[in-house]
C-alpha cells in the first residue's frame, strides 16, 4: 500500500468520523429590529426544508404567525414590544455549540431576547399522511448570558431549552409552522427572557410580573406529557424564574430608590408570585 | 332581476358623507324603546348608537394590510379590489350580526364607515358612545359590542383577522362587567370581572376565490320577497359596500326578517336565520368567519347584563343562543388554535352558571378558563373567588391564608387591576377586624393596607 493511497484512507476515515459528529453550522449575522426586544428566527435543519427556498419561505411563514399569536395578546403586553425576525441562513447546530461568550455578549448587547432554531423532519402518520416533528430549541440569551459571566461557579443552566412536537395527545398537523408555532410556548421563553433582562436593568416591577406570568405559562407547558430532557431542563428553568422572582423582590427592597410603598413590598422573597402552596 | 336601490342614500354619499349624519341621527332618535331593532351605516367620526337599544352593536371597518416589510409583496400597492373586499368584509359581517342578533330582542346594529384616507379608531369610537349624557351616546346600563377587522396577505394566502370588544355604560362611562362574591359576614362584597373583554381572534384563511364566493352567495340569499315565504316573488338587494344601508327591521316571523329602508324604496322580507338551530345557513359568512358565532354569543351575554326587564323564559333562550354560538365556534377552532376565545367562553358559562346558583358547575368552568389562560389574572381571581365563596359561610384561618394567595398571584399578573387591588384592600380590612383569621402579623398589616391604598385607582 502506498503512501499516498494511506493517506487518503485517513483523509477518508477521518471525513467519516467528522460526518459522524454534529456539524459545526455556520453562524451568520442577523439583523434585530433596532430599539425593540427582539426574537430571532433562525433556519432549522432536517430533511422537511430541503428544497432551495423552503428554508427561507418557511421561516417568513413562522414570523408571520407568531406575529399574530403577539397581537392576539395584546390586552395583556406588560410593558413589552417584543418583534420576531426571520434569518434566513442563519442555522446553529442542534446542540448550542455556536452559542460561545461572543455570540451571546453580542445578542445581549443588541437586546436580543430568545433565539429560536431546531430540526424539522417528515414521517407518515398513522393514517399514511405526512406528518412533520420537530425539535425546537429556544437560548434564553440573558440566561446564557449569566451563565457564561458564572462559568466554573456550578450549577447547570437552563438556558438552552428544547421541546419536541407534536407531543402525545395532540392533534397531528401537517402543516410544520402550525406545528410550533405554539403561542403560549414563545410567550413562556418569552416572558421569562424578558424577565430576566429587565432584572439586571434593576426594572424592578416590570421584571416581577414578566418572571410570575413566565412562570404560570411554564407551568402549563410543564403539565403537558414531557419526557427526558426536555422534562429536566424545563423544571430547571422553573426553578431559576422562581428565584429570579425572589430576587426581583429582595432587590427591589434593599434598592433605596425602590418606592416606599411600591407594591413589591407587598412580597416575600420566598413566594414571590405568592403560589399556591396546595 | 331588477336590484333594489336606495338612490336617496346612495345620492347623499356620493356627495358627501357628512350630510347623512342628521338623516341618520334622526332616525335613531326616532328609534322607539321596545321596538329597537334596526340597522345603519354611519361615519365612524359620528359614530352613536340607537338610544333605544339594550344592546348596540358596531361593526367597525376590516382594513386591507399589505404585506409586511421583507414578505412576499411588501411594498406593493394595495390592490384596489382587496381594499374594497376588505370594505365588504364588514359590511357583510355587519348584515350576518344583525340578523343573528335580532333573537336577543332590543337591539341595534351600525356598521361604522371611515372617510377616505381616515381610520376608524375603536377607542376614539368608544369615547364618542361612552360620554355620560352625550348625544348618540349609549344609556347607563345599556351595552355595546364593538367588532372590526383586518384582511391581509402572507404567502399568496388571504387571512381574515376579527377583533371584539364589549362593555356596558356605566354612570361616568363604559365599565367592564363585575361579578359579586359574599365570602363572609362583614367582608362585604368581593368582585370579578371576566379575564378579558377585548380580544383578537385567531386569523383565518380566506382565497380570493372564497371571498368573491361569499359575495355572491350572500346576494343570492338576500332576496327580498313581497311575503315570508320563499316562493314569492323577490328581488335581489344590490348591496355595494360604499352604499349606505339603513334599515328599521320592521318585524320577524320565523326564518323570516322584514325590511323596511329608512329612506324611501320598497320593503320585504328576507329569510335570514334558515338554520340557526342545526347551523349556519348554507349561505353564512360563519362558513368561513367562525367568530361570527363567538361575537353573536358575546353579544347575547351583553345582552343578558343590560339595564331592564327580561322574562326568564326570553333568559333561558338568550342563554342557549349563547351556548349555540360559543359550541359553533369552538366545532370550528379547536383549543389549541384559539386558547384565549376558548378560555373566555369558559368564564361566561361559568359567570352564567354561578348567576343561575349552579356554583359546582361555575367553578369548574372558571378553572377551565384559568387553565386556558394561565396567565391572565382574571382568570384566576373568577376561581379564587368562586371557590372561597363555596368553601362555606366562614372563611376561617385556612380559608383566608388561600384566598390571600391567590389573589396575590393573580395581582403578580396584573398589578394594575382596579377590582383586584379593591378586593385586596377589602380583605385586609376585614382581617383588620377579623385579626385571628389574617395571615399576617398587625404590624404588617397596616404596612400592607397602606401600599395597597397607595396603588389604588383615584
């Protein structure tokens, strides 16, 4: 066997194995609304977008929709502008691996709030029709953000939080964006990022009310059929809004500039949203 | 077949929409009470109501968006055929309201048009009907269903998006609804309100195809016969968005609705309700605009909170008119696609069902409601309140540590909300007075009671 011919069995077994592991996708740039709380879009993997375009039409599709799903909730908006932005090309690979410090400093900096991405893939029903599943991931960037400012100081992060549909029970879609563009489950990992973002800005009371409404929408994703991961990793994020909440409470009461009779001071730290203890 | 004009109204439009105010404003003052069944066009800057309606309702324009910045089509002109489909949209969903309405008896339906160039803004629409005592303003106790739209482009598809917004004329202005809970002697009266009274509903999809087809089909069933039946001879109703359609509903005999236009022209009868019982007409909007369902169950619980006289056997039938348009709507949109209309027909059937003494029955329907919208603090106060107020005639220590909480967490949601803070402040008055039942020490209890006071409405 010659040199060469070696050389290009290891350059071949070499390829294999790096095909083996997850793909390091690249990261492009994309553009947030200026001023605004923004959510990003991003281009999900898997075999149901293959066609040239489908990526891109899928994701317009995917803002448009939960555009609506914002309006829709208007009534409620406390004190959020939160806009959704498609980016096209823009595809972090399944895990967060993309997601270092700079990635993240840099999302933060631009008020990004949550980075939505994923894996969409066909599969037949059982009525023989095409039914799409998906994994999809949402980086709480202010989580992500603490996290990497605490490295080494323990304690895992939820920041990376990754639900599949359809779950069990619900009603089969073909149509992908129907699939996930859940509401209530963006305005959860909504509410709990804006939460947390205004809590480092020391907005007290917004901050308390984003973090209690996070946590009543996580806690109906919670009673949904979740397994494995996902199950884990959504009761860690509960617990870091619990005590987000707790903090936005004990902050605001030790802050001086808090109000005297702010209504803050109404709470204990300890039950911040005063659940039921039933 | 020769089309029914009304070439008077069609006249004052053409040249000039303002002068069909007086005519209008006129005609509504001539509404006599008892006999308020009726059906206008008006300016949205004039907006008013029949002042002889219990319930009003305005159907405010459906606006034709374009496609968003960075969509397929964003920066195009607007077609001029979707504007105007868009202006028939809510003139055909005023037509459809009114004649569903016209079960729930004194009512009137105005749809609100803009000028040229204008919007027609729901809350300014709101304050012109809302000023106590104004002219064209709605009466202490009488209610008003607001409804408007929007039609827009995503993808080579056409959505059709409804908006509702309801409320009752109170002494000073429009007021939310409040129900009443006794949890305790010397507690006093708690309150609720329901967990939203303005609601967008979920975008429905719409072809071009589907919008002219509802057009046409609609024509085709608005003929207007000599006599209630449908063999008579009829003519079609030549009905065109921009022209003013004003019309005394005159009289019902089954299916059948007669017409009689304010301004002059012939009269008749229209079968409008040719399968209320079963379903939607064949002919209905409701095919393709379930919330037609939803806003008529709305309007009939509006209905129901109006100021005057209702025999309980016309109660019982507006309560299952009711039920018939929030079960329609909901065969139509699953929960999942429309949990907060799901959530709110949860709290009115609960708020019927606690106000008919079926307080089990309530109950479970306001923790339904509660679990559709988790986080609306409405929702939650409706199952804090109703579920104190079963637990007995006492609250007792325990009772009140939960009710304390709950209501707590539903004020962690909207820390704004008037009745809630109210009802806080009256509960920790009454522990005040009934310290061994407070969850909280005297000294901060006081504190408490004064943070409270400093947040309440003045």
């Amino acid at each position: 066997m010659s040199l060469r011919f070696s050389l290009l069995v290891l350059v071949l077994a070499l390829s294999l194995l790096c095909g083996a592991a997850p793909a390091r996708a690249a990261l492009v740039d994309c553009q947030p609304v200026p001023g605004r709380f923004t959510v990003f879009l991003s281009e999900p993997s898997g075999s149901l977008l293959s066609q040239p375009g489908q990526p891109r039409q899928f994701l317009q599709q995917l803002q448009f929709e939960l555009d609506q799903n914002r309006d829709a909730r208007w009534v409620l908006s406390p004190g959020s502008d939160v806009r959704f932005v498609a980016c096209p090309g823009r595809a972090p690979a399944l895990d967060g691996q993309d997601f270092g410090r700079e990635i993240v400093d840099a999302l933060h900096t631009r008020r990004v709030l949550l980075e939505v991405w994923g894996q969409l893939s066909g599969a037949s029903g059982p009525d023989g029709k095409p039914q799409p599943q998906a994994q999809m991931n949402y980086l709480l960037v202010p989580l992500q953000q603490a996290a990497n400012e605490q490295a080494g100081a323990g304690g895992g992060s939820a920041a990376l939080q990754r639900l599949r549909y359809p779950e069990a029970g619900a009603a089969p879609t073909p149509d992908p964006v129907q699939l996930i563009a859940r509401p209530s489950d963006i305005d959860a990992f909504v509410a709990s990022a804006f939460g947390l973002k205004l809590l480092r800005e020391r907005s007290y009371e917004l901050a308390h009310r984003n973090l209690c409404r996070a946590g009543q929408l996580l806690a109906a994703i919670a009673r949904r059929p979740l397994v494995g991961r996902s199950k884990e990793e959504l009761a860690r994020l509960r617990e870091q809004i619990a005590s987000a909440a707790g903090q936005a409470v004990s902050q605001a009461k030790a802050d001086a500039a808090y109000p005297r009779l702010g209504l803050l001071r109404l709470r204990e730290a300890a039950r911040p949203c005063d659940a039921e203890e039933e | 077949m020769k089309p029914l004009t009304m070439p008077s109204f069609s006249f004052l439009l053409r040249r000039g929409r303002r002068a069909l105010v007086p005519l209008l404003l006129s005609a509504t003052a001539a509404l006599a009470p008892g006999a308020a069944r009726a059906g206008g066009v008006e300016p949205c800057e004039y907006a008013s109501v029949f002042s002889g309606a219990a319930l009003n309702l305005l159907v405010l324009p459906y606006r034709y968006e374009a496609p968003r910045l960075g969509g397929e089509g964003a920066g195009a002109r607007v077609p001029q055929e979707l504007e105007r489909a868009s202006q028939q949209l809510a003139s055909l969903v005023h037509l459809e309201l009114l004649m569903g309405l016209l079960k729930y008896g004194s009512i009137g339906a105005k749809h609100l048009q803009a000028m040229p160039g204008e919007l027609c803004d729901v809350d300014k629409v709101l304050t012109q009907i809302g000023r106590p005592g104004g002219s064209g303003a709605l009466k202490p106790g009488q209610s008003a269903v607001l409804v408007w739209g929007r039609l827009f482009e995503q993808g080579g598809q056409f959505y059709l998006q409804s908006y509702l917004r309801f409320v009752r004329q109170g002494p000073q202005g429009p007021v939310e609804e409040r129900l009443g809970f006794e949890l305790a002697p010397g507690l006093g009266r708690l309150e609720a309100g329901l967990p939203a009274q303005a609601l967008a509903l979920a975008p429905r999809r719409i072809t071009r195809e589907e919008l002219a087809r509802v057009d046409r089909d609609f024509r085709q069933a608005m003929q207007l016969r000599s006599e209630p039946r449908s063999e008579a001879p009829g003519r079609s109703i030549e009905f065109q968005p921009q022209q003013a359609f004003a019309y005394w509903v005159t009289g019902t005999r089954g299916d059948w609705m007669q017409l009689q236009p304010m301004a002059g022209g012939p009269a008749g009868w229209v079968q409008v309700r040719g399968g209320d019982e079963a379903g939607a007409p064949a002919w209905s909007l409701q095919r393709w605009l379930p919330e037609l369902a939803f806003m008529d169950a709305v309007s009939g619980f509006m209905r129901l909170r109006a100021a005057g006289p209702m025999e309980a056997a016309e109660r019982r039938r507006t309560e299952r008119a009711i039920e018939r348009g929030l079960q329609r709507y909901e065969q139509a949109l699953s929960a999942e696609q429309a949990p907060l209309a799901w959530g709110l027909a949860a709290a009115l059937r609960g708020w019927l069902a606690w106000e008919a003494g079926q307080r089990e029955a309530a109950l479970a329907q306001f923790e339904r409601s509660r679990a559709l919208m988790p986080d609306y603090a409405g929702a939650r106060q409706l199952v804090a309140l109703a579920r104190a107020s079963l637990a007995g005639p006492e609250l007792g220590e325990a009772g009140s540590a939960r009710l304390s909480r709950e209501l707590m967490a539903a004020l962690a949601l909207a820390p704004d909300r008037p009745e809630l803070l109210g009802n806080l402040q009256r509960l920790l008055d009454f522990f005040g007075r009934r310290p061994e039942w407070s969850p909280y020490p005297a000294e901060q209890l006081g504190q408490r009671q004064e943070i409270l006071r400093a947040a309440a409405p003045r």
